[in-house]
C-alpha cells in the first residue's frame, strides 16, 4: 500500500482571483485592524449540524458525526471522524471565529470522502482515520469576530484557585480598543490556552503574561480539543498528525510585490534539542520537526502544480516563533507532526469567486497530506526543501 498514489476529484473548480484591501497590523495578535465581518455565504453554526447530518446519513455509516463539547455559551462542538487506519490525522477550523474557509473545505472533504465508491478512495480510508473539528470555536463563529464569549468573572466561577491571580491573561480581550464588541461581550484567544503538559491544571502563578508562554486550559473550547486530542492518544497511541486551518491579513512574499495566496509551516516552538528550545527538554523525544516539514512540503508540492496565479504565491508563515501556548505548539511538543493553514485575508473581504478560490486551495493542501499519509509517500519528501520555500512578510504570531 505504501507505493500506491490516492486521488480526489476536487469538489470545486479554480476561481480566479479577486483584488483585495490591504490592512494595517492590528491589535490582535495576528489579525489586521479595522475588521468590519460578514460572514455571507459561508456556513453558519446551525447550518453546520444540519449539513453534518446529511453528510452522516449519506455516507451510509462511513461518516460518524458527534458532539465532543460545548461552547462557554452552550453549544455544540461537533467532530466528524472517517476511515479505520491507524494513521490519525485531526484537523481543526474556526478557533478564531472569523476565519471560515477552513470549515469550508473540511465539509467537501467529509463529503467526498463519504460518499465516494472510488477503490482509491476506499484503499486510502484502510490506513488513515481523519477526525475533524469543522467549527471549534462556535461562539467566535456566531459573533464573526477572533475570541470566544468568556468572562473573566466566569473562569474564576470555574476555576476558584485562580481568585487573586494577577489576572487575566494577556489574550483576555475587553475593551473596545481591541474592536469587535469586546467591551460589553468579552472573550479570549482561545488559540493561547493550550499547555504541552495535556493534564494541566490552573494555577494562579502561572498566569500567562505573553505569546511565548504556555497557556491554561481554562476556556472549554480549549478544553474539548485537547480532550479529543487525549482519546485520540489513548485509542490509537498518538495523533500523527495535527493540521490548523487559519486566515491572515493581505500580506507579501517577502522582497516582492507578489500578494500571498496562503502560507504554510511546521514550526512554532524551537526544536527542544536546541539551546533556545531547552525549556522544552522534557518533549525532546517525541518533537519531530523532519516530519511536520515534510507535511508542509506535501501540501506546498500539491499547490505548485496547480500552475498560475494565485497557486504559485505560496509562501512560509513567519519562523522563528515560540508559542506553546497555541495548539499547533503543544500538539508538536506531544509529538504530532503539525500544518499550519493560514489564507490570505479575512472572511469581510471575499466575494463568492474569492471563496471558491481559497477553499479550494485549503482543500487541495489537506487533500495531498492525507494522500501523503496515507500512502507513505509525505515520508519519502527531503525535509531540507522546506527551507527553500519563500516567506511571507508577515511577521507576528497566529
């Protein structure tokens, strides 16, 4: 099985691309200034269990759907799992609420996938189980903004051991500075409340203070994944591989004047063998940087041959990052080989032939790294070629 190529018929047609605003560097970390969302078009939380449903029905079985969670606000998280490998890939959309292509691209995939009689498609789903998390952050989803609905007088319900703390975090966003309508709804970037250390449990010393810091666990949004993240280690030893759909600002491949279709990378916290990595001693038997590299490199490969414009400006997230606090940084930390999807700007700026385009981009990615994984082939990719790809010029954090 481990020589054989496995094909997808793309679900959508390549669009071409449409002019874009360009955005100042915003407040939140990661995001651009002046958002103003509309989310029109794309698929909204009680469209979400709706369309899952019908994938499940018309997958005869081959789609399981459930709810591994809930919001601070109630509800539902819903993870749909396919295949019966025993290489596991998870992927999750929507932690930041306003970034929605990603969610997109998992529902053609779960569909394609479920309802397909192709050999290839049946061979591919004996050596993978995809578990996906389409809209993980469903409160953010419903309010078109970045951080959830979370007061922080309701984490000290939850967590009474942190009355007193120096809080809250740094990523507690409140007032209205940091837009949205966070001065009368607050909430958190829940994509800094992960902790490598997957059985933490708040203390009110460590409260983190800024990007490079592990975070809490103290949002259930949070929560639900690292949960997932967990079963999925007790059912099948580890999550192989753990890929994170984002978007981003309108940004440029660096040195150019060249607009950044997507960004791509492997590397959020320093190699724990490493002088700057040492903090992280304690995980340096399972990181494996080789591998997340040759993940990326799958789906870099798959996009280049897409040919033209907007497919050839694919670029490099910004490196050189430390954040254990996101969970692409403490699901590496755990031993995941890890993708970071980050597509050019935000949801207030596509038009319908934008969308298109950026989905089927997303999902063309995600379609190499599953076929890569599947059959063996992402293994057989010289991780030193990732160091070849161009960088944005993007320089924050996710």
């Amino acid at each position: 099985m481990r020589n054989k190529v496995f094909t997808f018929v793309s679900t959508l047609a390549l669009c071409t691309s449409l002019a874009m605003p360009t955005y100042a560097a915003g407040n939140h970390p990661g995001t651009p200034d002046q958002q103003n969302y509309n989310s029109s078009g794309f698929t909204d939380y009680e469209q979400l269990g709706k369309k899952l449903e019908k994938i499940e029905q018309s997958s005869q079985g081959r789609v399981d759907v459930e709810v591994v969670g809930q919001s601070n606000n109630g509800r539902d998280i819903h993870q749909a799992r396919v295949g019966e490998g025993d290489r596991v890939i998870l992927i999750e959309s929507e932690i930041h609420g306003n970034e929605k292509t990603g969610t997109e691209a998992i529902l053609n995939l779960l569909q394609h996938l479920g309802s397909s009689s192709s050999p290839d498609v049946r061979a591919l789903l004996e050596e993978v189980t995809l578990v996906t998390l389409p809209k993980m952050n469903p409160d953010a989803s419903e309010l078109d903004r970045r951080g959830n609905a979370m007061s922080w007088d309701e984490v000290l319900q939850d967590f009474p051991q942190l009355e007193g703390a120096d809080g809250p975090t740094w990523n507690f966003y409140s007032s209205s500075l940091q837009g949205d309508d966070y001065s009368s709804q607050p909430g958190f970037d829940v994509n800094r409340d992960f902790n490598p250390d997957l059985d933490y449990t708040p203390e009110p010393d460590d409260v983190p203070g800024s990007s490079s810091e592990p975070g809490w666990y103290i949002t259930p949004e949070a929560q639900t994944v690292r949960d997932v993240y967990k079963g999925l280690e007790d059912e099948f030893g580890k999550v192989d591989v753990f890929v994170d759909l984002h978007h981003q600002g309108l940004y440029y491949v660096e040195g150019t004047s060249d607009p950044v279709t997507l960004s791509l990378s492997g590397q959020f916290v320093p190699d724990p063998s490493s002088e700057a990595g040492a903090k992280y001693t304690e995980y340096e038997d399972n990181y494996d940087y080789d591998f997340s590299r040759q993940l990326n490199l799958a789906a870099y490969d798959a996009l280049q041959s897409m040919g033209n414009s907007p497919f050839d400006n694919i670029t490099l997230y910004s490196q050189g990052l430390d954040l254990p606090g996101t969970a692409l940084g403490s699901f590496a930390l755990n031993g995941s080989g890890t993708v970071l999807f980050e597509v050019t700007g935000q949801t207030q700026s596509m038009g319908q032939k934008k969308k298109g385009m950026l989905v089927n981009a997303v999902e063309t990615g995600l379609q190499a790294i599953i076929e890569g994984v599947a059959d063996g082939s992402v293994n057989e990719l010289d991780p030193q070629r990732y160091e070849e790809i161009p960088e944005t010029s993007y320089r924050p954090g996710i």
